[in-house]
C-alpha cells in the first residue's frame, strides 16, 4: 500500500514532502495548515501513507455517519459532538492519557474558511497531554508537504504562537485567498 501510495503522490501527482513525522515520539500533536479545502485530507492521507505513521483525526459527527461514516472511521478518525456542551480539550487529554501510542492531526484554523485568528485547542491539548506539537504545511503553490521537528510548547503562548505563525507564513493553500 506505501509504494502504491507514494507512486500517486509523486508521480502522478507531483507532490513532495521535506521532512518527516517522528516515529520514535509515540504521542504529538500534528498540525497541518492552511486548510482551504477538502482536498487537504486526501493530501494529508497520502501524507501518512507515504510516511507510514499513523495520524489520527477528529472530524464533525456528521462525517462519521450515514453511508460513509465506516471510512473516516477506517482512516483513523474520532467523532466530536460540537453541538453539545463538552469540553473537546480535556476529552482529548484524557485520550492521550489513555492511549500508549497516539498521534493526532489538527487544523489550527478549525474550519475551511478563512480567519483571522487560530483556535488554541491544539495547544491546551498539548499542554495538558505534555505532548510536542509537529507543524506541517499543506503548500499546493508548490505541492509540497513540509514537516518540522517537534516542538515542546513553552509557557510563553504568545511567543509560542509567533513560531508558528512564521513557520507557516507565504504558504498557500489549495485556495490561497482563504489562507
């Protein structure tokens, strides 16, 4: 499945990834950005497969329900109820806690359409599971996905959010005027 993965990634569709998901760290933080699109998930799926460590996702509950609710399962994915009262980023932590293996991937933006601002879950989940957080970009001007090396949040947000604010500046998305 990896080679058949990388053949339509590369070849076929031209993407590159510089860089590479740590396998010896058994629970970070992924977070890919910008997210403009839905094609950002097909990107980030041949990403894992190419890489071959499994991330995990969260998607709306509506995803994992009807005809195809057993495919974003089967990809790895988790519902969350964003209809009710719950607090995401403690259930998150304790998920870490309770898994000895588990990788999750986020959108900072936490939507497709563009923001001003970042949602902080991320981070909160990060603290609260003492997990690094890994960046990666989902760069469709040059089809490129680039990952960096973990990193352990600080106590300082604002400094920490500044790091990843410049490690994502100048990438476009696949609709670059909502990235």
């Amino acid at each position: 499945m990896k080679r058949f993965a990388k053949f339509i990634f590369f070849t076929i569709l031209g993407w590159k990834i510089e860089g590479t998901f740590p396998k010896e760290i058994k629970k970070y933080i992924v977070i890919a950005a910008p997210h403009t699109s839905w094609l950002d998930f097909p990107i980030a799926i041949f990403t894992r497969l190419c890489t071959g460590v499994m991330i995990h996702f969260i998607g709306k509950s509506s995803l994992f329900k009807g005809p195809f609710g057993f495919i974003f399962r089967a990809l790895g994915g988790t519902p969350v109820h964003r209809d009710k009262n719950n607090d995401t980023v403690k259930s998150i932590v304790t998920l870490f806690q309770s898994k000895k293996e588990f990788r999750l991937g986020l959108s900072p933006e936490g939507t497709r359409q563009k923001v001003s601002q970042w949602k902080t879950g991320f981070y909160y989940i990060a603290k609260g599971a003492n997990v690094p957080i890994v960046m990666a970009t989902l760069d469709f001007e040059f089809k490129k996905v680039k990952i960096a090396a973990p990193f352990y949040p600080t106590d300082h947000k604002e400094k920490d959010f500044e790091v990843f604010k410049a490690f994502y500046a100048n990438v476009k998305g696949r609709n670059p005027e909502l990235s």
